[in-house]
C-alpha cells in the first residue's frame, strides 16, 4: 500500500474513534453553518476525502479532489488530482474548501497559490487546520511530529495562514476556534470527562482550541460584483408617474373659459 492510501487509511481509522469523531462533529457543523451561504456554480473539497463537507453547500457542482485511486469514496463525486496542481482552468471555481491539507503538504504556499489561480474574483477559500498552540499541538510536539494521523504533519498557525491569504489578495471575513478537550482523552469516558474544557476554553482562551477554521474571499484590483441598481429603478418610476393637468371648460378643469371682448 502506497503512502497515499495508507494515510487515507489512518485517516478514516481514528475518525472512527471516539475522539475523530467528537472532532469531525465539532467540524462539520461549523461548515455546515458557513457554507451554506456561499453561493456559485462549482465547489471543490480539498483533504478529509471520507467525509463530504460540502453537503450544506448548494452548488451544482460539488466535487471531492483526492490523491490516490484507493481513496476515492463510494458515494459523490470525486477526480484523482495533487492539491498543488489542479486539473481546472484558471478562475472557474466559486468555492475551494481545504481541510487540513495544508499541513501534510510538502509545499503550502503552492497549494494556496493554485487555490488562488483556480478561484474566480470573488471566490471563497475555507481552510481547516490544526492549532500548534493547542493541547492537541503540545502532544504532537512531544511525539516529534512521528505517529499516525492527525499527530504529524506540520501544523500551522490561524496567524500564519492568514499572512498568506493577504499576501495573495485575499480578504480575510472569519475565523473560529474548537475542540479544547486534550487529544490523549482517547477513549469515551475520558472525553465526557474533559468535555467541560469546551465551555471554559470558548471563554477564557478561545485562541487555544485545536482546530480553526478561517473563510477568506478572493479580491481582484478593479473587479466589482455587479448589483440590480434598485435605486435607480425607483428613481425613474417615479420620474415617469402621471400628472393631471387642469383643461379649462371641462369639468374639474378650474378655470371657466374666457368671454370674448365686447367691442
């Protein structure tokens, strides 16, 4: 089994277990809330290929981008393709969702610059990433980045990943945090135990959560998005609204007609 496919294997194995799950859940409802006002014609998942996270999402087109042939899901619709070169035209896509591919990326900075190529003006970018300053990142730093995923990769600050969307024109609208429970809370007693970290973390260090999720919109210098012009709508009904204008001699004209002058 090839590295691909053996890290789509991990993958799906500890989002089976309690902790995945209590992540994957925390995950897709922050998506479900986001995506579903993003609007377009063609979206693209990029990274966590077993979970379909652009289900809230209304576009026609709705596609899975994954590395290996193995690890192409049964249901939707799915194209084998590298994250840093994507098999799209420039400026064709309304939506690119990259969930935590940019830390097992040899090159980040080329995946965002393709996401960048292939949005259109205007476009959204959604990226999911683990929190280095996190419980979860303390414990991967005690592994030294080795072990099954999500404990290696290089995991990359909100901050950091939001200096390269500026960079690249990008706009940066939100960025959320979760999932405060410690990541060796692995069996289900242990999570209900640390469940508390949620409410407290939200308030009191809410920069610490494991995961983020960051929203940014493509801006190109010039471009505008074109709006129905109401106002001007309104302005010229109310230009063209009938006036009466009095006729002398008719009824309701006002003014009786003139006599004519005697010599």
């Amino acid at each position: 089994m090839n590295s691909e496919a053996n890290l789509f294997s991990e993958q799906r194995a500890w989002l089976a277990s309690p902790l995945g799950g209590y992540f994957a859940d925390w995950e897709q409802t922050r998506l479900d809330a986001m995506l579903v006002d993003i609007f377009g014609y063609n979206a693209l998942q990029i990274g966590m290929e077993s979970l379909d996270l652009l289900r809230a999402n209304r576009m026609p087109l709705r596609a899975r981008a994954v590395r290996d042939a193995v690890a192409v899901p049964s249901e939707g619709v799915s194209l084998v393709a590298g994250e840093a070169a994507l098999p799209f035209a420039s400026a064709s896509l309304d939506l690119v969702v990259l969930a935590h591919a940019l830390e097992f990326s040899d090159s980040p900075h080329h995946v965002l610059r393709e996401v960048e190529r292939v949005l259109v003006a205007e476009g959204s970018v959604v990226i999911c990433g683990f929190n280095p300053y996190s419980l979860w990142g303390w414990r991967r730093r005690r592994a030294h980045g080795a072990g099954q995923w999500p404990w290696r990769g290089q995991y990359l600050s909100a901050p950091r990943v939001r200096d390269w969307l500026i960079l690249l024109g990008f706009e940066v609208q939100s960025n959320q945090f979760g999932c405060y429970v410690p990541g060796a809370a692995s069996g289900p007693e242990w999570l209900a135990r640390w469940r508390w970290l949620d409410r407290i973390g939200r308030r009191w260090w809410p920069v610490c959560g494991a995961v983020w999720i960051m929203h940014g919109i493509k801006r190109v210098a010039g471009a505008r998005l074109i709006q129905p012009n109401w106002r001007e709508k309104r302005a010229r009904a109310s230009n063209l609204s009938p006036v009466a204008h009095k006729v002398a001699g008719l009824p309701g004209g006002g003014d009786k007609p003139e006599q004519p002058c005697k010599p």
